[in-house]
C-alpha cells in the first residue's frame, strides 16, 4: 500500500482592508506610495500579488508583519513622462489556494503635472484715490488648492476677501503708504 497523503482546504478568501495612496494628487515628480492590509500572506510575487498604477507595476513592493495581517507597501517612482490625468489603482490578490480577495472600491491618484492657466483678471478701479479699495478678481483653468495663490503686488498688501469656486477676490484699500505710480500685478497658484 502506497504511504498516506494529506492536502489543506482553504476557502478563506483574503481581504484588503487599510488602503492608503499617497499622495492622491501628484503635482511634481517624486513617489507614490501604495500601502494596505491583507488579512493573509499572499507572497510578493505576481500573479499572487498584483498592484498597479495606471497599469504600471510599482518599482519596489515590500510586505511586513504576519498572521492574522501582512502589511504591504508598494512604491512607484515617477519616470517624468506620466500625463496627467486620474490613474486607476488596481490591487490583484490571490492566495495559494488560488481564492481572489475582492478588489476595493475603485482607487485612483491624480496625477496634474500642467501648472493653472490664470483666467480673466479684472482689477477694479484702475485708477484709485486715497481710502479706495481696490479689487482683483480672477479664476484659474483647474482647480487649486487656496492656500496655493498668490497674488504678487510689489510693496502693496492685497487680502484674499472672498472664493467663490476657482474665483478668488482680492482687496486692498489705499493708504497715504501706497506710491503714486502705476502697479504692477501678478498671480501664480
């Protein structure tokens, strides 16, 4: 008679939970970074484990830890010829017994390499006297972060008075302080 053999039975299916990419929004080059839970070790080697940016495989994936939760971290470096745009970030997990962890709700980053178009810049009055205030108004092609703006005025002292969307307003009242001479004006996010 042939020696007994013995087989495992593993219906557990693996589940990701943790997933964080960071940053979301990629404007300069540098990483991503791709890290998650796996409630089991599912190895680091395709097709066991598949993690992509864009359809871009990471250019170094570590696991940490063990049971019950491995701990994933997946890196990719920017080449410098990404577009921009929402890349879809796919998790592929399968453990040895060959059962699929569900893949977690749809995950993106945003790469945004092109820096915002500054639209319509009305300064009003164009000519201010003394105790005016003077407004600059502008919007920009995308959206920006406010705290990115900045409206440039020489010597003077603009305040950000109102956003409303893309559309940010900016004061300035004027003092005996102020130079008489023409200003110049300018704005970058």
């Amino acid at each position: 008679t042939a020696p007994p053999r013995t087989f495992s039975v593993d219906s557990t299916v693996p589940v990701v939970t943790g997933v964080v990419i960071a940053p979301a929004r990629v404007d300069e080059t540098g990483a991503v970074t791709v890290t998650f839970d796996v409630s089991e070790d599912v190895g680091d080697a395709a097709p066991r484990l598949d993690v992509k940016i864009g359809g871009r495989a990471p250019d170094v994936c570590s696991r940490a830890g063990g049971a019950p939760a491995v701990h994933y971290t997946c890196t990719y470096e920017l080449q410098g010829g990404e577009s921009d745009g929402a890349k879809p970030v796919t998790l592929t997990l399968v453990d040895g017994a060959g059962n699929a962890a569900e893949e977690p709700d749809p995950l993106s980053v945003s790469f945004d390499f092109t820096a915002p178009v500054v639209l319509n810049p009305v300064v009003s009055p164009e000519l201010a006297a003394l105790g005016r205030t003077v407004r600059v108004r502008f919007g920009f092609s995308e959206p920006v972060r406010a705290e990115t703006v900045a409206l440039h005025a020489e010597e003077l002292v603009f305040t950000l008075a109102a956003q409303n969307g893309q559309t940010f307003e900016y004061t300035h009242l004027v003092t005996a302080a102020d130079a008489e001479r023409v200003h110049t004006l300018s704005v970058s996010a």
